[in-house]
C-alpha cells in the first residue's frame, strides 16, 4: 500500500521513514513538509517518489491508501479529519487535538468507517514495558493497588521560546507530552482511570516568540494523582527541569505495589533498562527479573537508545504495526480512541491545575 508521510521533522526521519523503508505490506509514496529544500532532501534520501508542500495535496493523492500525520500539534485535526473523510486510514501523532472533544469526534468518525488507526504511544513498545504489563497480567503482584510514574528530563531547562510551551501550539505542556505517554501506560498496565487531579508549575520563564508577539506560556512540570476503577491509585510525576546527567539527558522509574508483590523498574536511557520484583513474603531487596526472549526479540539490549530504534525500525511495532493490520484488515491499538481518551484525561488534568488540584471525576 502507498502511505503519505505528513512532516519532515527530526522525529519523522528517526521513527516513520526508515520504519518503513523495507516494509513488505507499505512504503512512503509521497512526503509533505512546510520547508521545500528540507522536503525534497528527505524526498531524496529515502527514494520517495513525490514530495510537496501542501499537505492537501499529499491525501488527494488517488494512490495513497493511508497516511502518517507527525505535523505540528496544532494542523492535527485539520489533517486528520480531512483524511477520515477521504476513506484513508490514519496514524496520528498525539495530541489528535487540542479539545477531548474533537479527538473523540475523530474516533468515531474513523471507526464508522471502518479505517485501521493508530496514535502512536511510543513507550507500549519498549521491552521493560511490555514485560511489566505481562507480569502484572499473570499475577506477579497480586492485584495492583499503587502506581508511581516518574518521568525526569531537561529539555525545559534552556529557557529559550519553544513551541511546546506555547499553549497556543502545543495545547498543554508537559502534561499533554510527557503525561499522555504516562497516562496510556498507566491505563494499560492498571485499568481505567475514574478520577485525576493535577498541580503544575512554570519553572523556566521562556523567551518571546521570534516574532515578538506575546502567548500563553505551557508548564514545564506537572505531578498528577489518579484512582483507577479497581481503586488503587496513582501518582504520576512529568518534569522537563531536572538535570540527570545520563547521556540523552532523560530517566524513567516505576513502582507498582499490590497484594502479592513488587516491581520495581528503571530506565536510565544510557544502559540500564530493567525490572526488579519480590513477592510478598519474601525478603528483598528486590531482585531482577529478566525480560524473556520473546519480548527482546532481535533488538539491542546494550544501549537504550539503540532499543529504542530497532523496536521502531525493524520490530512489528508502531508504524509497522499499523501498517501490517492494515494490510490484514485488522485494527490495532492504541488506536485513535485510546488517543481521544488520553485527551480527556490530559483536559481534566489541566482543569485540576486550575482549580488547585481538586481531584475530577473523569
């Protein structure tokens, strides 16, 4: 099948092209960027037949059977609903917009036609992830009563204008970046969330815009508190302030408590990935518990970064994934539901910030 690529930035080239460079079921026929050079260099460098700059023109294309929507945050909607309407099926980066509403509206637009769609939660794929949700599946902690996410970056931390904190742009800061991908894992390996409350603060005061005009600047930190439908609860810590000192400049941790044991796990985005258990019982220090074959699969277990890419480039995940269903004329997940619902609960996150924290029924 032909899938129009929609976006040139450095996360297309690093996750969509080379995904599927050698796809046996789709290739990337025609490839849409704001920027013509940079466009038609990428055009070039993955032997794409067509490249333009109107995305109109990509999704009018008659030989496009699907397309990849990794434009700014803001054109989401647009794009999408636009492709909906034209029988195509869609992978759509996240936030699909920047009201649940609208997201929702999507979804049901896109399943009353049957289309196979994707909103691509990057860490459901990473092998320690997917180990944690079997474990927890097959009863390693009994039932899950306590959920704690940390998620420490320092992007934020040069205080120069960037988009992601421009409200207008970006919608919500870190709580819709960062947080979404919590969110869905959290939902994933614990069940619905009933409840969310959220506090959130702008540490760095960041410059203008390049054009001088005044905006609404986006938060840079955000702790946010759930309770899940089985009634445990969470806490769900999303900064990009902090200094890690690790090589890509980023850590992950996770502890999940229930009745018959405990994990423990860590990503430190240089060469520990890992998950730690002991059952209730025993005595600890919790030890670790090694991910099987069958969840590594071919990729490098050396470097995270280097994971991380072959799980995107080479494994049946995300992109590939999407593809491969299509191909199968099968759906797959997370699709542009589990989407919509990760908007909802980013939106009554933000409105718990407003009002201080207050826990919201959602």
């Amino acid at each position: 099948m032909n899938v129009a690529l929609i976006g040139t930035s450095w996360w297309a080239d690093a996750m969509y092209l080379p995904a599927l460079a050698d796809h046996p079921d789709g290739r990337i026929t025609v490839i849409c960027g704001r920027d013509p050079d940079t466009t038609r260099e990428r055009a070039a460098l993955w032997k794409i037949p067509r490249w333009c700059t109107d995305w109109r023109e990509a999704i009018d294309d008659a030989s496009v059977d699907a397309v990849i929507v990794a434009s700014a945050n803001d054109s989401h909607y647009e794009i999408t609903a636009a492709a909906i309407d034209r029988g195509l099926h869609v992978l759509c980066e996240k936030p699909l917009t920047h009201l649940a509403g609208q997201a929702n509206e999507l979804a049901d637009r896109a399943e009353a036609a049957g289309l196979t769609t994707m909103t691509p939660f990057t860490y459901r794929w990473m092998p320690t992830n997917q180990w944690i949700k079997r474990l927890i599946d097959d009863g390693y902690v009994g039932t899950p009563r306590h959920l704690d996410m940390r998620y420490f970056t320092g992007y934020a931390r040069n205080a120069d204008y960037a988009w992601r904190f421009d409200r207008e742009l970006a919608g919500a800061g870190v709580v819709g970046d960062l947080g979404s991908h919590w969110l869905h894992l959290a939902r994933w390996w614990m069940g619905e969330v009933t409840e969310i409350g959220c506090m959130t603060s702008t540490f760095a005061r960041r410059g203008p815009r390049p054009d001088g005009t005044p905006y609404e600047q986006a938060e840079d930190t955000g702790l946010l508190t759930v309770r899940f439908a089985s009634g445990g609860y969470g806490s769900l810590h999303v900064t990009a302030v902090c200094w890690e000192g690790t090589p890509f400049g980023q850590t992950h941790h996770f502890d999940v408590h229930g009745t018959e044991g405990t994990l423990h796990s860590t990503i430190d985005w240089d060469t520990v990935q890992e998950v730690r258990g002991v059952r209730a019982g025993e005595p600890g220090p919790a030890a670790i518990l090694p991910a099987p074959d069958d969840i590594w699969g071919t990729v490098r277990r050396d470097v995270v970064g280097d994971t991380y890419r072959d799980v995107f480039r080479t494994t049946d995940a995300m992109a590939r994934q999407w593809v491969g269903a299509i191909a199968r004329g099968e759906r797959c997940e997370p699709s542009l539901r589990e989407g919509a619902r990760v908007q909802e609960l980013v939106d009554a996150a933000m409105t718990s910030a407003a009002a201080d924290g207050r826990m919201i029924a959602v």
